[in-house]
C-alpha cells in the first residue's frame, strides 16, 4: 500500500493525466500527495551573461551590467515562480476538489536533477510521472527527463503513456 505519491507537474496531458491517477490513488487507499514543478532561473541568468557581449556600448558597462542583471534576475524569477504556482494552483484545486491532501513543491534548478533529489531525499514510495512533457517532440516515447528519473531514482515509478482527448478517447 503506497502511504506518499510525488507528482512532477507541468500541466501537460501527460502530467494531468497522471495527477488524477494520483488523486484516485490517494482517495482509495488515504495517501499523501506531494506536487511539484520545477523552474530554472539560473539557467536564464547565464544566458543573459552569454548575451551581454552583444548590448549596445552603454548597456556594457560594469555598473550598468550590474542593474541590468537585477533587474533580469528579478524578472525572471518572478515570472518563473508565478508559471510555478499557476502549475501548483491546479494540483491543490483538484485536491481540494477530491478532498485528499496535497503538499506543493517548488524546485528553483535542472529538472531533472532537482526532481532525482528531491524524490530520493523524501519518504514517498510512488511516483506518478507523464511520459512526455510540454516540449514533446512528435514521435517521441519518453521525453528527456522521464528517462532520467526513471534510471536515477529507488522508488516505485509508474509513466503515464496515454491520455484521453476532449471525446474521451485513448490517445498513445
């Protein structure tokens, strides 16, 4: 009987799909959920740096630089954090919803990497994942981070691989 189920969310039909495989779980045997998403802001702070050889002469300089990384830095946070909670706003309403309880989880990272802590440090002992997320590439099986959860965590991992579309029919 699994007690805790981690649910790495970004809102694609895949992540959804599994989100309510998790809620049903959860109602049928008083599990806890945990939903997280992962956001990367310092992934966006060095491609800023890369970029700033090609502003205009006065943007180039050291103090100017300086504001000019705050000010992207805080932006980009911000915006991250509010993609985040939107993501996290949907898992707690469909908790709150199905009446089970659902703790929220925001990473700041590498995806992946995050989630392979995150999942291993916690005491949860199933994890519901989509197979593909929102940068699917057509064709594809199992997306990049998929994979590398699956072959780096020690729990019990179930992929969600098919969805209904909006008639309710099976989609692989």
């Amino acid at each position: 009987m699994y007690r805790s189920i981690y649910l790495p969310l970004d809102n694609s039909a895949y992540a959804l799909a599994g989100l309510d495989l998790g809620i049903a779980l959860a109602k049928a045997t008083g599990a806890q959920l945990a939903g997280s998403h992962v956001y990367a802001a310092k992934l966006h702070d060095r491609r800023f740096r890369q970029m700033e050889g090609g502003l205009p002469e006065p943007y180039r300089k050291e103090e100017k630089l300086v504001e000019q990384r705050d000010i992207h830095d805080d932006l980009i946070t911000r915006g991250l954090s509010i993609i985040t909670d939107s993501y996290l706003d949907v898992f707690a309403s469909r908790c709150a919803a199905a009446e089970v309880s659902g703790r929220r989880v925001s990473l700041e990272g590498r995806n992946w990497r995050k989630l392979v802590e995150d999942i291993n440090s916690s005491d949860c002992d199933l994890v519901i994942m989509g197979s593909l997320g929102l940068g699917a590439v057509p064709a594809s099986q199992l997306g990049s981070v998929a994979d590398r959860v699956a072959r780096r965590i020690d729990r019990d991992l179930l992929i969600v691989r098919a969805v209904e579309d909006s008639a309710g029919a099976g989609v692989d």
